[in-house]
C-alpha cells in the first residue's frame, strides 16, 4: 500500500516518468512537468529521494538503478492501458 500511496500523488509518475531517459535538472524538470509548482516538485522530489528511487547527479535528477527497475517494472501496466483506452473507445 505504500507504493501505491507514494505513485498516487500528483506529479510523482510524471516526475518519474521524465527522469526515465535522461537525467534533467529542477528547471528542466519543471518545464516537463508542465510548470508543475516549484514548492510541489521539491516536495515531490524530496520523497522520492527518501524512497530511494531518484538521487541527485552532476546533471541533475536521475532514477536510481530502483527506480529504473520501477519504471520497466511498470511496462505492462502501461501496455494493458493501452489495451484499456483502445476498448473504451470501441
């Protein structure tokens, strides 16, 4: 349930979902995020750091090898979305 807790709140899979390829740093990351509020994203940063999922590098933010292993983790979920949009839109 924690999981499911901490990935629930607003801009935490978006956050995660940026870092995914690339390192970014605040600014950078904020742009992605759709002008995500600066005090939100450090709120949002500062749990995922907690949570060992992202940590701060020379180029910015990046996924942790955990949080990668979350996002691939991830991957059939976003394919069964897929599958879910596609037949609600049947």
């Amino acid at each position: 349930m924690a999981t499911f807790d901490l990935l629930g709140r607003r801009w935490t899979m978006r956050i995660l979902w940026e870092l995914r390829a690339k390192p970014l740093n605040f600014r950078a990351l904020q742009a992605a995020c759709d002008e995500v509020s600066p005090s939100v994203l450090n709120r949002r940063l500062k749990e995922l750091r907690v949570s060992l999922l992202i940590a701060p590098e020379a180029e910015g933010y990046a996924l942790t090898p955990l949080g990668q292993r979350l996002m691939q983790d991830l991957d059939p979920l976003r394919d069964w979305s897929k599958s879910w949009a596609d037949a609600l839109s049947s």
